[in-house]
C-alpha cells in the first residue's frame, strides 16, 4: 500500500515561530505573523497539492477558525486537495451534519473527509452549550455516527438513543462518495466508538512502542465488531538537508518559547480531561528543556506550549524518511504532518522527504501526470 500523506492548514494563524493552542489553551499571540486569510491558506493548500499531499487537517475549537466555513472557501481555490475537517458531533444535529456532508461532496468532487472530535475539555465543551461529561460525549459521538452511516446509506432513520433522537430523518441526496470518518481517542470508550464506527483511527505523536500498543488495542477491538480500520499519526516535522540543520531550527524554535508561557500552558493542559493529552504531557513531564528527544528523531518540544500534537519529527531527510517507515512497520499508513511555518516547511517535506519514499516504492504522487518529477531525490549527497 502507498503511503498517504495530509497537511495542516493554520487557521489559527502561521509563524516562523510555534503558534499555541488547542485542548483548552487560548492561541498565543506572539508569533502569529500571518494570519489565516483565505488567501493565505490557499497557498499552503496549492503547495500541498502540487507536492503530493492527498489532503490538509483543518482544527477545530474556539481558539481557531470555523473548519466548515473556511474549508469551504479554500477548496475553490484548489483542484485536487481533500480536506480533513474536525468537527465536535455534539454541537450540529447529526442529520444536519450528513446534509452538510453530502452538499460539501457534491460542491468539491468528492474532497471531503471528516475527522471527528468528541471534545475532551468540559469548560471548553459548556462555552458552546453542551454539559454532558466525557464518557457521555463519547456515548452520543456512537450514535451521532449510527444516525450519519445510514442517513448516508440512503436509510430512513428512526432512533431514540441515550442523548439523540431523529424521527423519519432523510437524505434528499446522499454523498457521492460516502467520506471516510477519521477519529482518535485513548480512553476505553473511545476505543470502542473507534471500533464501531470509523475508517481511520488516529493517533498522536508517541514513541513507537507506545503507538504498536495503540494499534494492538484497536485491531482487537475492531476484530470483535467484525471491521478492520486503517491507522494514521499527526506529527509535525522539521526536515532539512542535514540532521544538523533540522535540530538547529527545533533549538531556535525551543528558544523562542517564554518560559511564562510555557508554565501557563503546562498548567492548563494538566487539567485536561483527555487521556491523550495526558499521555502527550508525560512525554517531557512539563520539566523543560532536557531530555526533549524522547526517540531517535522524535522531538516532544512542541507540546511545551501547544495542546493537541506536540511531538515533531526531527532530522535530515534521510532520518525522517526511516521514522516514517519505522512507524509504517507498526502498521501506520496515513501520516498527517505540520510545520513552522506551514508553507515553508511544506516544501522541506514535500522536496526532501517524499521523493526518498518514492524511490523505495513505498510513495508515489496522487497525481500521476506528476509521479515522474516526483521520483527524483534532490539536495542527495
């Protein structure tokens, strides 16, 4: 199988420098240099595109821009770019949301999937209206996608669940195609929505022991529904010519982090609700500075002041490329990659990295006419 690769797109704003946020934490402000027009983050998506990328992860939360809306606009700025667009289950009708999935199908061609966020911060889930707890949430994501498979089925539905209720719900049209629904979550609960109910299962940046035990679980719980899921990692990257380069920018990037900010951030996340976030914080342990190289080329210093993600891929192409298939032993097949600045560092992947797993079949270009260029490892030695 080849590889599959998806972007970001900062609609939180981009910087030369780590932009915070997410799980709770507001969006620093230093450092937010570009903001997230559409503009902008149209060239990230065309350079996306153009390098290889299948499609481009979209966030979703308060301290960012709608995914909808601005995903919306930027696919028609674009021709082949897919969209992975986060969404909180509990803050749209399900029936709405597989109305608004087939309409998004029908006016891109197809380029929409969806990657679904059962919310792991109570305080942040109240600001939009919904009190339930974790467990519930996660209870109400299952039926939410219950209610969204068969409404895209073409089924007339009927359900009284535990937290949500459709009566005669009805597609006019449904989605051509169906999109695939990506999900990540670490609590048991999570693990069984995972296995009922979805295409994709993600995972966080862990060491690799930590992700074959993630994988383990899931395929068992998968095998028990009778399914079998795929697997995908959100990392970010930073890749260059040399392994000394690469960790001279994460060094530069580390020292642009205030110390302030980093303890109020750390702080913050250590209320999370979210077993991944807690297993994302025990990676450095909120001390700092040492010890930030948790796996050969696996850079927790992200996550000291962004919530969500927070390891990075670090190294020379040559590196990041083994890390990758490293994590495509384990049985990942769908990488969904980010960088500062997300234009600039888009092209170190797509240039430096990519053209290396094209050489070893494990990669080529969705689109074929560009396959040929894309074989051709540049900055080699």
């Amino acid at each position: 199988m080849s590889l599959t690769f998806h972007w970001f797109l900062p609609t939180n704003g981009d910087s030369r420098h780590v932009v915070g946020g997410g799980h709770g934490t507001p969006a620093t402000a230093s450092g937010r240099d570009r903001p997230p027009t559409v503009a902008y983050l149209s060239q990230i998506a065309r350079a996306a595109e153009d390098l290889g990328f299948v499609g481009a992860l979209t966030p979703t939360g308060a301290w960012c821009e709608d995914a909808w809306l601005t995903t919306a606009m930027v696919a028609q700025q674009s021709e082949r770019l897919k969209f992975l667009v986060a969404f909180r289950p509990g803050f749209v009708s399900p029936t709405l949301a597989a109305q608004m999935a087939a309409t998004f199908q029908r006016q891109t061609g197809g380029r929409l999937l969806l990657n679904v966020v059962t919310g792991g911060e109570s305080h942040e889930q109240r600001a939009y209206g919904d009190f339930l707890d974790k467990d519930a949430r996660y209870r109400r994501t299952g039926e939410f996608l219950e209610i969204v498979r068969a409404l895209w089925e073409g089924k007339t539905v009927d359900l009284r669940g535990e937290h949500l209720q459709v009566e005669d719900a009805k597609l006019a049209r449904v989605p051509e195609p169906v999109p695939e629904v990506y999900f990540g979550g670490s609590s048991p609960i999570a693990g069984e929505v995972a296995a009922r109910h979805v295409d994709v299962y993600l995972t966080w940046g862990e060491p690799p022991a930590q992700v074959a035990e993630k994988i383990a679980w899931i395929r068992g719980l998968a095998a028990k529904e009778g399914r079998t899921l795929r697997f995908g990692i959100r990392l970010h990257v930073i890749t260059r010519d040399t392994s000394e380069q690469a960790w001279a920018e994460a060094d530069r990037l580390l020292a642009g982090f205030d110390p302030q900010t980093v303890r109020s951030v750390q702080a913050g996340l250590a209320r999370s609700e979210s077993e991944g976030q807690q297993r994302m914080l025990a990676l450095h342990g909120g001390t700092g500075r040492d010890g930030l190289e948790i796996h050969p080329n696996l850079w927790a210093g992200i996550g000291l002041v962004r919530g969500g993600a927070g390891t990075a891929l670090v190294g020379s192409h040559e590196e990041v490329a083994e890390r990758i298939k490293e994590y495509h032993a384990l049985g990942i097949d769908e990488f969904v990659l980010s960088g500062y600045p997300h234009l600039e560092e888009a092209y170190w992947f797509g240039e430096g990295v990519l053209p290396r797993l094209a050489a070893e079949g494990l990669w080529r270009h969705p689109d074929g006419a560009r396959a040929a260029s894309s074989v051709q490892v540049p900055f080699a030695s």
